[in-house]
C-alpha cells in the first residue's frame, strides 16, 4: 500500500504540508483505532472475514474515518449539484472508509503474529501496531482529505460544464509554478470540448495533491487541441510503474462528476469486490 501513497514530486512538496484536523477530530481517530486493536488483540484474530465489517468496535473505526471524509466532501462542493449525485458521493466516502478499515484490519491482524508464529504480548503488539494508525490515519489520511476535497470540487464544476454541453471548451491548466510534477506540466493548456474522451478519463485531480484544474473558455480565443496526442499525453501523464511492474497512478484515469464518484473506481483499498459489494449494501 505504501507505494500508492509515497509521491516525493514538487508539486506536493514531499508531502510536506498537512491538513488541518482538529485535536478533536485527532483523538476520537485515535481512540477508535486502539479499541480495534485492543479487539484485535483479544480476540486472537489472525486472520479477517467479512463478518467483522458488522462488529460495533469496528464500525466505530469506519465512522470517525467516514466523518473526516464527508467533511472534505462538504468543503469541496463549490457549485450546487444534484441530490442523486451527492447521495452516490456519500455512499461512496462511506464504501471507501469502510474498505480503508478493512486494509487497517488486515495489517492489525498480519502483526499479531511473531516471527516464531506465536501471538505476541499485548505491549509488543500495540507497539508494532502503532505505525499502522501513523499511516493510514495521519499520512494517507491527509492525502485522502485533500483528494476528497479537490474531488468534490472538480465534479461539481463538471455539473456546471455539462449544463454548457460543447458551447466551450475546456482547458486543462496546472497551477503553473516550479511545484508543478513533469507529467502534469505536459498537459497545461490542453483544450477540448468536453465531449472528448480526454476528460472522461484525466479531469482533475489526476494525483495525489494535485493542484491542476479545467476552466471553461470561448473556443474562438484559443486553438483546440489535437484529440489523440492529448489522450496519450495523459496516459503519460498517469503512468508510474511500482512494485511488480504495476501502473500505480493508473487508478486516477477518472472523471469524478461524470462517475458519480469521490475516490477512484480503481484505488487499492477497493479491489476486493465482496468488500465493496458488502458495504454498498
């Protein structure tokens, strides 16, 4: 999982910024997820089923993440959009926090085991674990947020570009400063109707803490792009081998507004489709 999350590009500065979750918001992550741990612990579960989705000390995990999430939700949508839509975006938040909590489980339950293939000591244990929560409740989480946030936002633009049919182009334009990552300066000023498959598939955010954007303009003021250079282009742009030969940055080739979606159809943490099935029930 760390591959999908560990960007050193400029445009995010190393990850060097952090979202500010309030100390509230930071105690209640860290209560729930050392009461999954200490549930973990006490009931020996070396290994994770389905099932324990429905446990209330688990739930209770998938909440507090689900409740940051939907905050960026929120704070992303800058135009109004449809009730179906914001439904789907909610259920979607839910079904990625709850998939999230499962990967957390899955480690939780990969560390009870020592190298001697015996349960470790609760101390040992909940020091081990301890780095998990560090994870994925501090760094990826921040990155989620984030991701949330430019989520909601873009497709709620989208809502109002679709209402314009192909009265306008769309341009793609980075934030165009020396932060910006190599891929994505490559696709500064592409402009194309937006009917082009070119924005079913690399409509901001094409990253984690990407800062690019698509703006509306009048197609008499600037040339439209060629259509097949600027697909490659953005395969490209959304190509990084990680381990195994695998394009980890393959995940963000979506269109959130067209999709109905907040995080991408195609993320790590929504691979398993009986997870998913589970939780969207």
């Amino acid at each position: 999982m760390h591959e999908y999350y560990n960007c050193t590009c400029p445009d995010c500065g190393g990850h060097t910024e952090r979202v500010a979750l309030s100390a509230t918001e930071k105690g209640k992550l860290l209560k729930a997820f050392n009461k999954v741990a200490r549930w973990t612990f006490d009931n020996k579960k070396t290994s994770i089923t389905l099932d324990d989705l429905d446990n209330k000390t688990v739930k209770g995990l998938i909440n507090e993440i689900n409740s940051v999430l939907q905050d960026a939700l929120q704070a992303g949508i800058t135009y109004e959009i449809p009730e179906a839509m914001l439904q789907h975006f909610n259920k979607n938040i839910y079904v990625f926090s709850g998939a999230k909590t499962y990967t957390e489980l899955r480690e939780l339950s990969d560390l009870l085991i020592d190298d001697k293939g015996e349960i470790k000591s609760f101390s040992k244990f909940f020091k081990d674990v301890r780095q998990v929560h560090n994870d994925y409740n501090k760094a990826y989480l921040e990155s989620e947020y984030i991701f949330a946030q430019q989520s909601a936002q873009m497709a709620s633009k989208w809502v109002e570009f679709e209402q314009d049919g192909d009265e306008y182009n769309l341009q793609y334009r980075t934030a165009n400063d020396s932060r910006v990552r190599y891929e994505h300066a490559v696709l500064h000023d592409i402009t194309l109707p937006p009917s082009d498959p070119f924005w079913a598939k690399f409509f901001p955010p094409n990253g984690w803490r990407c800062r690019c954007n698509a703006v509306q303009v009048r197609k008499s003021r600037y040339p439209q792009s060629d259509s097949t250079t600027a697909n490659d282009l953005g395969n490209k742009a959304t190509y990084t081998v990680g381990a195994g030969g695998v394009n980890t940055s393959e995940m963000f080739r979506f269109n959130p507004g067209k999709q109905n979606v907040i995080f991408p159809p195609h993320h790590p943490y929504l691979k398993d489709k009986e997870v998913t099935k589970m939780l969207n029930e």
